[in-house]
C-alpha cells in the first residue's frame, strides 16, 4: 500500500502542476494576447478557455478525488473528507456540466459566488460595462436574463446552506475557486517542500489582509450598486471593470496557485472576501468545533492537520468549542482524532442530531 500511495502521490503532484500550467497559460492567452489575434485565434482561444474550466476541471477533480481518497486511506474515521470530495465533485458536474447544457450557457461558472466576492452579475445589469458589451451579442437579452437568475438561485443556495451548515457548506464542499483545491489536491500540497503550520507571523499577515480584501471587494460592490441606483461616481466604468478582472488574475488565482505550490492549500481562504462574510455567517449559525465527546490525549493531531493553522488542542484540554471565524469546517482535525473527542456542529445540526436521539431512545 505504502508503494501504491507514494506512486498515487506523484501523479496527483503531477496533474496539479499540470492544472496550474494549463491555468496561467490560458489565462496569459485570454486575457492577454486574445485581444490582438486574428477572430478565429480568438474565438478558438475562447473556446478552448471554457472547454478547460468546465470539462477539464470537472475530469480533473473527479480524477484527484479518487487519488487522495487512496492515498488517504477509507476507512470509517475518514468520513468528513470523504464527504468534502464527494460535495466538491457533485458541484463540478452540476455548475460546469449540467447547468451549462440545461441553459445554453458555458460561462455560468462566473456566478457561482455570492457577493461581494465578484461583482460580475452586478456589471451584467449595466449595459455600459465591458462585461456586458461583450456578452450581450453571445446571449442576447434571454441569456443575460438566465444568468443573472441563476446567480440569484446560486447565492440564495450559499446562504441558507451556510447559516444551516456553517462555513463549511460554501468553503468546503461548494467552492470551485479554492476549496475545490485544498481538498482534492491536499496531499500533494506544497508542491515544492513538506507541509508546515503557518507561522503566527505568517498568519497575523494573512489575517490583515483579510480585512484589506473584504474592504476592495465591498469598494466595488458598492461602486456598481451605487452606478445602477443612478448616482454619477467618477472614473471609468470600463476601467473599473478592468481593475477588477487583474485584481482576481493577480491577487486571487494566481496567488492561490503560489500557496499550492510553496505552503498550503487553504492560503487563499484566509483572506478570500466571501469566505469572510461566510464566517459571519457561520458565527450566527452556530458553527463549532465541540471538542469534549471524549478525553483529548493532546496527541496535537488536530493542529498539525488544520490547513487553517487553528489552535484546537488547548481547547480540546479544557473542553471549551472551537468557534473560530477562520474555521472553512473541512473537518480534517475530525477525522484525524484518535479518540474521537471533535465533531463538528452547527444549531440546525445539533437539533437534528437531538432528534435522533431522541427517536433512537423511543424504539
């Protein structure tokens, strides 16, 4: 098993550079030599764009689940992770398969994120932005009309699935932009060197920037909220519109690849602006990581695995919850503990489990 595993590992390690290639390169062709190519190139280039993030990425995490599922073993304890590949994978045939069959549409993967982490459905309602110069010859009225309900559908999904679920729901078995990632590529992250907990300098750092985020994507939801309410706001629609596209290649995609490569997967989630309104979300729904069910050893498993760099194990010593904002709910300090003392929760989740038991007391 143990040859099994180190040869699974290499090809996992190998289709996520692969992935990552494929992705900054095609990126580099859309958004930047597309532009001045011939139609044909173009629209090729276009075309080969969203054929690689919805079929390919589709077949890739379909693939790299069965991959770390291996290499990490099937056991019973492992059911948390189990279902996080399980979610992710049913996802990415829904929002990049079937959805885009149903409605004709190959680009509804745009809005699969509730505000404020992308205001692309905002700019859709706005006929001088460039987003919706450019698509409205593609889909005409009836398209953009679809897309914008299915953005609608899509959030209203996000949100009571989070305040029924935790953060859990959104950051670890919904999200195609980086939680998709951290989960099915997770034993061949880092690529380059071994898997290390941040540093608390590292996380402070990240932990500031996730103020600095929430604040330039709420700067642009407001922007365009404000813009389609009719108020004069100075600067270019169409620049503004621009900066927002490099602000996601730069600091969101590309960066979220560094992270896979050099530290963690979850790099990213710690200053992702939606992840953060989800945390509050989470908070008012109870999320939590109980950690008395049993005796904790203090073995430090659940630490060293958290991809958030959470401190559980003093709160396990002395019983108290874990109810961090950073907690995504990935559930990987669950499955790891030996004496099964952590489960995660939420209030819907508790009542749910009360009835249980109470259904099981009454046969």
């Amino acid at each position: 098993m143990k040859n099994n595993n180190t040869i699974e590992l290499k090809i996992l390690k190998a289709i996520l550079w692969i992935y990552i290639i494929l992705c900054i390169a095609i990126a580099a062709l859309n958004y930047g030599y597309a532009s001045h190519a011939t139609e044909a190139t173009a629209s090729f280039i276009r075309w080969f764009w969203h054929f690689y993030e919805n079929w390919i990425k589709t077949a890739v995490i379909i693939i790299c689940s069965i991959l770390t599922l291996r290499i990490i073993g099937t056991s019973s304890r492992i059911t948390m992770r189990k279902r996080n590949l399980i979610g992710i994978t049913i996802s990415a045939l829904a929002i990049h398969i079937v959805a885009p069959l149903i409605f004709n549409n190959i680009e509804l993967y745009f809005f699969v994120m509730p505000l404020p982490w992308t205001t692309t459905p905002l700019q859709l309602l706005n006929p001088n932005s460039l987003f919706y110069i450019s698509r409205f010859p593609l889909w005409g009225l009836t398209g953009i009309t679809t897309a914008l309900i299915f953005y609608v559908c899509m959030s209203v999904v996000v949100i009571l699935g989070t305040l029924l679920f935790g953060r859990r729901w959104q950051c670890s078995t919904l999200c195609l932009l980086n939680g998709f990632a951290a989960e099915v590529f997770d034993p061949a992250i880092p690529l380059i060197g071994k898997a290390s907990r941040l540093k608390p300098r590292t996380i402070k750092t990240l932990s500031s920037l996730k103020w600095i985020f929430l604040g330039i994507a709420l700067f642009f939801t407001f922007y365009w909220v404000l813009t389609l309410s009719g108020i004069a706001l100075p600067g270019d629609i169409k620049l503004i519109g621009k900066i927002e596209t490099y602000k996601y290649l730069s600091t969101e995609l590309l960066m979220a690849m560094f992270f896979w490569v050099a530290f963690i997967g979850r790099g990213y989630c710690y200053y992702c602006p939606l992840g953060t309104v989800m945390g509050f979300l989470a908070k008012f729904a109870g999320q939590k990581i109980v950690t008395n069910n049993t005796q904790c050893i203090q073995c430090n498993q659940c630490n060293l695995t958290c991809p958030m760099s959470i401190e559980i194990k003093e709160k396990a010593k002395t019983g108290e919850a874990v109810k961090e904002l950073g907690c995504v709910g990935c559930g990987h300090c669950v499955d790891v503990c030996p004496t099964r003392t952590l489960s995660y929760s939420t209030k819907f989740l508790d009542v749910i489990d009360d009835h249980g038991k109470s259904n099981d007391v009454s046969i």
